[in-house]
C-alpha cells in the first residue's frame, strides 16, 4: 500500500514550471466534455421525442396501414429526425469548435514567468 505522504503527495495540484494547473484544467475539460454529452443526448431524446409525438397517432396504428403507407410514415420520420438532429448537432459542433478554439488561443499565450525567463 502506498505511504500516507505518498497519497498526499498525489493529491496535490501539480504545478509545472509554465503554470498549467494540471488537475484544474483536466478537470474543467472533462466537466465541459460531460456538459457536452448529456447535451447531445437530451438534444437527442427531445428531437426524438417531439417528432414522434406529433405522429404519435399513425405511429400506434402502424399495423392497420398497408405495407407502402407504413413504411412511408417510417422513412419521412426518419428523415425529420436525421435532419433536426444534425440541424441541432451543426449548431453544437460550431460552439464547440469556438470554445476550443478560444482554448487553444489561450493555452499557448506566455505566462508571465516565460516571458521574464525569455528575456
């Protein structure tokens, strides 16, 4: 087992010497990349849920339709959705490519302790 200063010594931030916090930052990554997939999938449930919804009635009566009409209710619902939903991803993928744009921007801009070891 490891020692107890060794478990301190794990818990703490560390901190190199550019001054990336490494267990602030990975941390505020993945709690944006979690956001990011509950997002997506409540996105997804509700597209779902909302086009379903407005055909809910020929949706339950499915089996009562001929073969053709059944499978064009299938297919138009389908597509509706596909298209909501890659509407709605779009939308999410180009705030997403903005924030880790901006992130990337920042994360390679000099700290002040760089820019006085350049000097």
């Amino acid at each position: 087992m490891a020692s107890d200063d060794e478990t301190t010594a794990a818990k703490k931030i560390f901190q190199d010497q550019s001054g990336f916090r490494y267990e602030t930052d990975v941390f505020k990554d993945k709690i944006f990349d979690l956001v990011k997939a509950i997002a997506k999938l409540l996105v997804l449930f509700y597209v779902i849920y909302n086009e379903l919804s407005d055909e809910w009635g020929m949706v339950v009566n499915i089996y009562s339709l001929d073969l053709t009409s059944a499978l064009q209710l299938l297919v138009n619902a389908v597509i509706n959705i596909g298209l909501k939903i890659s509407f709605v991803f779009l939308i999410l993928a180009a705030v997403d490519y903005y924030y880790q744009r901006r992130k990337f921007k920042n994360d390679m801009k000099m700290t002040k302790q760089e820019v006085k070891r350049r000097i």
